[in-house]
C-alpha cells in the first residue's frame, strides 16, 4: 500500500489517517498458515515538526493449534507499531525474528531467537 503524504510533508501538525484491510491468509509461519481471517489495518502519518511518525495497529484473529495439546484454539492478536521516518522503529514486529510459542491456556507470547 501506497499513503500520498503530499498534503502533510510541509505541514506542521499535518495528520493523515488510513485504514484498509489485508489478506494474509497464504502467509506461511513456521508451516501454519494461522491468519485466515482478514487483517485489519489502521493508523494514522502525523508531521511533528518536519519528523513524519507512523503509528498503526493491525489486527486479527488467528486460528492456531496449542503446542503443548495440540487444540485448536482462536485467538485475537493485535500488533501496535510507531516508526519515526528520524529513529528506528519502536515496536515493531518483524515476522521470522522470533519463535511464538503458542498455548491454548496463555496469552500470545513471542520469543526472541
Ligand atoms: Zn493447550
């Protein structure tokens, strides 16, 4: 996806918002394709005195199998980001960085590896 930023890159306090929804449904982790359901995506681009920052959550609810049990379970995930186009990204979640280990009994917890 694509955000014209044009109305706000000289605009102090300048904000644009977006919303759209993603289709990640053949995303492949670790053999599982967990994410059948669509990914809903919102944020906003706000200029902060000449800085563009990106803040965005994207959510879903996965259907997953527990490692431990071996039930399946759904689970709604939601994953915040805030990335500065002046500092390193804050947040965020890079897919293939760490391993999740998934329960049926506990909240999502993700491992770094
Ligand atoms: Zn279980």
């Amino acid at each position: 996806m694509r955000l014209d930023l044009r109305d706000i890159i000289h605009v102090p306090d300048g904000k644009k918002t977006f919303r759209f929804q993603l289709d990640l449904s053949q995303q492949d982790f670790y053999g599982s394709k967990p994410i059948v359901h669509p990914v809903q995506v919102e944020g906003s681009v706000t200029n902060h005195a000449g800085a563009l920052v990106l803040e965005g959550t994207a959510r879903s609810v996965l259907e997953l199998q527990c490692d431990r049990c071996g039930k399946a379970f759904s689970r709604e995930k939601a994953v915040r980001t805030v990335i500065s186009d002046k500092s390193r990204a804050r947040g965020a979640q890079l897919p293939g960085r760490s391993i999740p280990r998934i329960c049926c009994k506990y909240p999502l917890t993700e491992r770094k590896s």
